[in-house]
C-alpha cells in the first residue's frame, strides 16, 4: 500500500476537522475552539455518568451510528473522540464494545477498513500456533456450551443419518480444529454393529496454517487407533474463498455415505456465493447436512449502517456479557476471543465488498433454511439428541437453555443465553 | 549483559527488523543522581536493558514463562520504534506498530514487559487516534467513573507501599512542624478519600501535650466527594476527642481564589500535596504557587512522581514514562500473580489510567506546567527542610509491613526521601517552608 497516500489522507482529515471547528468557532480567541469542543464534550459525557447507569456504550455508539450514516462530520469526530476517551479494551464490558467498534467505525469514517483488517489478518497468523489456538478453544468450550452445542446436536443428527452405512464420510468445514470428532469416534466405537471406517475431510479456511492441521490430523488418527476406528484424514486447502469449492474438491466416493459439516461456515461464504455453494453441497448426494450458525443478522442491512450497527451491536454485546460471566476477569483465552470478534466486527462494518477473503456476514437460522429449503428438507432431532444436547447444557452455568424453532417454516435447535438465542443448529437432507 | 541480536526476538514478529533510532541528546540536571551526563537515546537503551534485566531476573524458569520474557522483549522494542515514529508525527506508521502491539501483547501475561507494552500500546493508539481526530487538547480525561478509579487507588495502597509512604512521611514532618502549636490548619491540596489523615489525627490525639484544635480545608473537584471525605473525618475526629472543623472547597488549587481559603492568626498551617496521573488535580499551575505563597504556610509536604515533565519532547516523556511504569509493574509482579484479580484492578483502572495521560497530547497551557515542583518552589524562595531521621525511620517501618520489601528501596539524598523499586526511584517526598516565616524550629 502507498504509505505516503495513507499519511495525506490522514492529514487531510486533520486539517478539515481544524478547518471545521475554525468555521464554527470564533477567530477571536484561538484557543477558544478546542474549549468549546471540550465544554460540550464534557456536558455530554457528564450526562452520561456510567457509575449511575450501566449501559452507555451502548448509547453512544448508536449515536455515532447514526452519525456516520447522516455523515455528519462534525457530530461523528466528536462521537470518536468520547469514545476514544472512554475505551479500553481491558476494562468492562461497555469499555470493551466501545473500544472495537470505535476501532470499526474509525475506519469506516477514515474507509481505511481493507487495509487495517488485512494488517489484522496477517498478524493474527502470524501469532497464532496450534497450542495457542487449542488453547483457547479447549478453555471455551470448558467454560461455555457455545461451540460444543453445535457439535452435540450435528454429532446425533450424523449419526443418526448414517445408521448402518459402512463406509462414512465426514466433510467437515468449520473452524473448531476437529474438537467436535473424538465423541463422534467414540460412538462409533461402541455402536453394537461392526464399526464403521471413518474419512474425515476437513476443508481449511484461510487463517489456519498448515501446520496446524498437520498436528489436528496427527492426533486425530493417533485417537481413531485408539477407538479402533478405520480412519482416514484429508485436508483441503490452497483456495482463498470459501466459493471457489466444488465436488470434485472433496474426493467423494461412489461408495460412501456423505455427511457435510457446516459449524459458522456458511457464513464464511460471501453472499451472492451463498445459493450456488448450497448447490454444490446438494451435487455431493449427502446423506445428512449439518448446519450450525451464530444468531445474528449482517446481511439484510448491507446498505443501511445504522440498521447494521445495531444489529452487530446488540449481538456482540450479548456475546461478550456471556464471555465476561463465563471467564475469569484475566482470562488470555477470552482476550483472544474478544480480539477475533473485534476482527469481525471491523470486516462487517467498514468492509465494502467482501473485506479481504473472509466475510463474516451472519444470517438467522430463519433465513438460512429459506436458502436450504429447495435444495433440502429439514431433518429433525431425535429424542436422543434433544437429550444429549440438554445433558451437554446441564455441564455448564446456569443462563444456558434450549429453544426448539417454533413457527410453520422453522426448523432447527436454538442455543439461548439468558432467553436470547445465541446459536442456532439445524440438519439438513437433500430432497 | 547480552547483546540483543534478532535470534533473541520471537519468530513470530517475523516481517520485523529494528531500524536505526535517532539519536537525541539531552542535558538535564535534575536527574536522579545529581551528574548533568549526556543522555542519548541510549536512555531508552538503559529502560530496554532494565526490561531485559527484569525479565531475565523473572523466578520460574519454565518454558512457558520463558517464551512470554522473549516476547515480552521483542514488543517492548516494537512499541519504542512506534514511539519514535509518533514523534516524528509519522502517525501512519505508529498505526500500523500499534495494530500489531495491540493484537499481541496481553496485559494477564506472565511477562510484566508484555503486561506494560499492551496498556502503553493502548495508550499510543488513544493518542493517534486523538491527534487524527483533531482533538487532543485534553491532556486528562474527563473524570468518570470515579468510583472504580478511587477504589483502585485503595487498593493499591493496599498492595503497595508507595501511597503509605508519602502519607507517613509527610504526616511525620507535618507532626513535627505542629510540635506544641494548639490550633493548627491542614491544607489538602486533593484529599480524594483523606485517606492519610486518620493517622495523623491519632498521633495528634495521643500527645502528651493533647490534642490541637484542627482545621482542614480539602480541596477537590466533586462537591458531593468532598462532603462525603468531610463526614468521614469529622466522625472520626470526634471519636478521638479531637476539635475539628472541615471546609471543603470544590475547586482545583489553581482555580481556587486566595480569599476562599481563611487563615486565622496564630493558627499553623500544613500544605499537603500527592503528585498523580489521575486527572488534573492541580489546575493552572502558577497560580497554585501563587496560593501557596499567599497562605505562607509553616510546612509544606510534597510528594512527587519521578518522571519528565509533560512539556517536555514526546520520546523523553515516553522514555521516563516506560521506565517508571515498569518498575511500578515490576513490583506489583513481584508479589501478586498474573492471574490476581487486585493486581489486574489497580493495572487497569489506575495505572492504565496514568500512562494514557502521562502520553496524551498536551493542549493549551501545557507549556506552563511545572517539570518539577522542587525547582519551582526554590525559585519562588521557598525554604527547604530536610526530611528528618525520624522520617525516614517511618518510611523503613512501612516496608517491613510489605512481603518484597527486599525489592523497595528507600533513598536519601538533597533533603528528599525518595521510595523505589530497585534502582529507580518512584516517589520523592520533600518539606518546605515559607519564605515569609523567618524561623522554623524543629522538633528533636
């Protein structure tokens, strides 16, 4: 990137915020411009006064919000700078949620959104090593059903699925570095008929690096000759969008039973991808498709930021409230989590196009089986699944509770934290 | 010592190769330690080195806390490269250090170099941002959240003995100055909790000669706070059987008008006064002075940071700051674990607190703000008065209450009383004396 054309875009914005408060302000006293932003800055931050009420992140970032999608200079420094003021990415909540979207909209207002989520991307990966990454993930699902959820009901729906079939295959595109199998070998070990042989293809989104997978495969087939599983282990990688996937991609056999894995995938895919990917699962005559996403709805207000921000507002509030009472207040795991929600939250809001290789654009189970629906009729849970699932929440805090999907159209399990629901999983065949 | 050579820095900041840093000299004579020596940057190197220092010093060899040192090291490196690029105003480039630093280090790490780079990271970032944003001429953030910041402050001098320090010493000299005066008048320039004076007032109480009658006049910006400190102290007092009147004056020193403040004849006044980084406790400085020779007072106590003024160049300010804070952090690491919940309070809340407004981007008047209060009160003629043995008999009993003490170190030196960590002082404690007063005698 041209570093000197970023440099005068900066002093630009300088210079127009001076030039701004010059016309404003009398010439008068020179210094009397900078007072009076801090007079009224200070009246605003006073009216706040967060001891007495709790949530004003919340209030002032709806406010920004609002500002940005007015683009109203003037109001949106001034947000920015309260904020600036206020946040910090180690303190509460509403000084976190303050701090990674000031850092989205700061971006948004500057359009630096691409380069600074790639700089963020980069060293991401660079920092990242399979124990770190394990780390983390192996500490959450200790402390919070959010991922192990997803597993637990898409592990009954596959097996239930593949009942009786001899030959698996496990397509498996999610981002929980194969914590979700040892329980499905498991159980595949123990089933009364002759154990099944088990291929696990797991598909590599950017960011995972290949080492990593080299080790996650390693102990997978070290844990199936455990199990006395037949086991195999593919990796598939070397595209740069979830899109550019097609059948042949997979290696599926004639003679194997297929089982896709969606865990936050499908939301990886970027939008107008979305259909034709469904498609293509639909080619591979998959026994059972498994889908497990966020509760979170980026996409229907692509053009409308303040709809947007709201939305991603109102989810990650709730995500890091749940981390905040599910970790320890110096907790590296939950950091680390919160600095990837801080990456999504700046590719939704101040990526145009599709930020950077990975969108994170999430969509409602609602409207994801519109777009399965077609393609594929839902697959209800069993019984024993329900009871797995419920067995699996009764492990953690109290705050955690199931929602089976009520309507005509619904279908699928939800997750919910404190009655609002947080993840959504579902299952899938090809009709 | 060892040379730092790239095999030292973490394969995982990969893209990275340290750059040459300008060089700047500097003479200051008020430096800890007397000599006016050239100082190059090589005064950055010396905070560098205590780092590697510190960190190699670190109890607990196994490789887990070994990476967070190497790690702990190569930031600190990163976040000088970015300091110097913020003050050259190459704020594109800081931007891009502080994107990294601020993804990297964690302040729960083990490594208490990598503790400090993520809040002086965050600190960085708030000052780029502000300078981008065309503001930045609010040195101290505006006071919210004052609850949590006071009570970070508690507990921080529950943890260590630095606050302690600065109210037992000065509560000695004050106890000195007051030695058979029977109306006496404390001044407290930020009384904040008055955390110090229930101390005080049990000495006073158990006099031979008997208690004085005391005034205290506390200044401080929130009304309610002083109102609050006031009921406080007063039912303290009167549990001790102490006369005592308390007049809260909800103004900053510097924007006090002399006339609110009442002098009685034949009362003996103390001027109190704890340095900070809170929030701007002082107002506009000169008048603050201007104050202090109208009360002429018989004591003045004062107790300072030991870091560069503000209005000094950005890089020596961030120097001295990265220094001080370090050894602040170093010795909290010394006793409390990285996972300890007061520890993660009083780094959070105070001391993340402190260093973004010692890094702030200075405003208007700025310029006026005394580098160093000892030298100010010289040149308006103040008289200094050595801090007396028993005072520092007072400073080595506090440190024997603490478990580390064997890392506190207490300094004499020009009259002051300096409280540290290691070999750097954090806290100077120093008396005056009015210059309007022809005698003070001291008690023995």
């Amino acid at each position: 990137m041209d570093i000197t054309l970023q440099a005068q875009e900066l002093h630009y914005l300088t210079l127009s915020q001076r030039q701004y408060s010059h016309e404003q302000e009398s010439m008068q006293n020179p210094n009397h411009h900078h007072q009076q932003h801090q007079i009224t800055t200070s009246q605003t931050l006073e009216s706040i006064d967060p001891s007495a009420s709790g949530k004003w992140a919340e209030k002032l970032l709806k406010e920004c919000a609002k500002a940005i999608s007015e683009k109203d200079s003037g109001k949106i420094h001034h947000f920015l700078w309260m904020l600036n003021e206020l946040a910090s990415p180690y303190g509460d909540c509403d000084q976190k949620l303050a701090y990674y979207f000031l850092q989205a909209f700061f971006c948004k207002a500057t359009e630096s959104g691409e380069r600074c989520y790639k700089t963020l991307i980069s060293v991401a990966e660079k920092s990242h090593s399979f124990e770190s990454a394990r780390k983390v993930i192996l500490k959450f699902q200790e402390v919070s059903p959010w991922t192990t959820f997803g597993h637990v009901a898409s592990n009954g729906a596959i097996l239930e699925a593949m009942d009786g079939e001899a030959k698996l295959h496990i397509i498996d595109i999610s981002s929980t570095y194969c914590t979700q199998w040892p329980t499905l070998l498991e159980a595949l070990a123990t089933r009364n008929d002759d154990t099944p042989h088990l291929r696990l293809t797991v598909v590599v989104t950017a960011g995972t690096g290949g080492s990593v997978m080299k080790e996650i495969g390693q102990r997978m087939e070290k844990f199936a000759r455990l199990m006395g599983v037949p086991f195999e282990f593919n990796v598939v990688s070397g595209f740069s969008r979830l899109g550019e996937l097609k059948e042949e991609d997979f290696g599926v056999r004639d003679d194997e039973a297929v089982a896709v894995n969606c865990i936050g995938a499908l939301r990886k895919v970027s939008v107008i991808e979305r259909s034709p990917f469904i498609r293509m699962l639909h080619h591979l005559r998959p026994k059972v498709v498994t889908v497990v996403e966020e509760e979170a709805d980026f996409t229907s207000n692509l053009d409308e930021f303040m709809a947007c921000s709201e939305e991603c507002l109102r989810f990650y509030s709730i995500f890091f409230e749940m981390l905040e009472e599910s970790f320890v207040p110096t907790s590296n795991e939950r950091l680390m989590l919160e600095r990837e929600s801080s990456r999504s939250i700046l590719s939704v809001l101040a990526c145009e196009g599709e930020g950077g290789g990975e969108c994170e654009r999430r969509e409602k189970g609602s409207q994801w089986c519109e777009r399965l629906t077609g393609d594929f009729s839902p697959m209800s849970f069993n019984d024993d699944g329900v009871d797995d699932v419920k067995a699996l929440l009764r492990r953690y805090r109290a705050g955690w509770a199931l929602l089976p999907a009520q309507g005509t159209d619904a279908t699928g399990l939800y997750l919910t934290w404190k009655d609002e629901p947080v993840v959504w999983a579902s299952a899938w065949k090809p009709s | 010592m060892e040379s730092l050579s790239n095999e030292a820095f973490t394969p995982s900041i990969r893209e990275y190769h340290p750059r040459k840093l300008a060089r700047t000299y500097y003479n200051n004579s008020d430096i800890d330690g007397g000599d006016a020596e050239e100082l190059q940057w090589i005064n950055g190197t010396q905070s560098y080195e205590n780092m590697i220092n510190m960190t190699k010093n670190k109890s607990g060899g196994h490789d887990h806390h070994h990476n967070d040192h190497q790690q702990g090291l190569s930031l600190i490196t990163l976040l000088m490269e970015c300091a110097v690029a913020i003050s050259v105003d190459n704020l594109e480039e800081a931007n891009k250090m502080l994107l990294e630093l601020t993804q990297i280090a964690s302040p729960y790490s083990a490594s208490c170099a990598e503790r400090v780079v993520a809040y002086f990271a965050k600190a960085m970032a708030r000052r780029v941002m502000s300078s981008c944003l065309g503001g930045g001429t609010i040195m101290y953030s505006p006071l919210l959240q004052t609850k949590a910041i006071l009570s970070a402050f508690q507990t921080f001098n529950t943890i260590s003995p630095f606050i302690k320090f600065a109210h037992f010493t000065a509560n000695q000299a004050i106890l000195e100055a007051f030695h058979q005066r029977d109306r006496v008048h404390i001044i407290d320039l930020d009384i904040m909790q008055g955390l110090q004076w229930p101390a005080l007032f049990h000495i006073l109480a158990t006099r031979p000669e008997g208690p004085p009658h005391v005034r205290m006049t506390a200044m401080g910006t929130s009304y309610e706070a002083l109102e609050e400190t006031g009921r406080q102290l007063s039912g303290f007092a009167r549990r001790l059987g102490i006369s005592f009147e308390f007049h809260p004056v909800g103004r900053k020193p510097g924007d006090v008008d002399p006339a609110m403040v009442q002098t009685r004849r034949g009362e003996t006044i103390a001027v109190h006064w704890l340095q900070h980084s809170l929030y701007d406790a002082i107002g506009v400085n000169w008048k603050t002075m201007r104050l202090l020779e109208i009360i002429a007072p018989r004591v003045i106590t004062l107790v300072e940071q030991e870091m560069p003024p503000h209005s000094g160049q950005f890089l020596e300010r961030f120097v001295g700051a990265l220094h001080y804070y370090s050894t602040i952090f170093d010795s909290l690491g010394a006793t409390l674990g990285c996972e300890d919940v007061n520890r993660h309070k009083v780094e959070h809340w105070m001391l993340e607190r402190e260093i973004n407004n010692v890094l702030a981007v200075g405003g208007a008047g700025e310029e006026e703000m005394f580098g160093s209060w000892r030298t100010e009160l010289v040149r308006r003629g103040f008289a200094q008065v050595p801090m007396s043995g028993n005072s520092m008999t007072q400073a080595q009993l506090i440190l024997n209450m603490f478990p580390a003490m064997h890392g506190y170190t207490i300094q004499q030196g020009d009259g002051t009383l300096r409280l540290g960590w290691k070999e750097t002082g954090l806290y100077t404690a120093s008396v005056w004396t009015s210059p309007r007063l022809m005698r003070y005698s001291r008690s023995d």
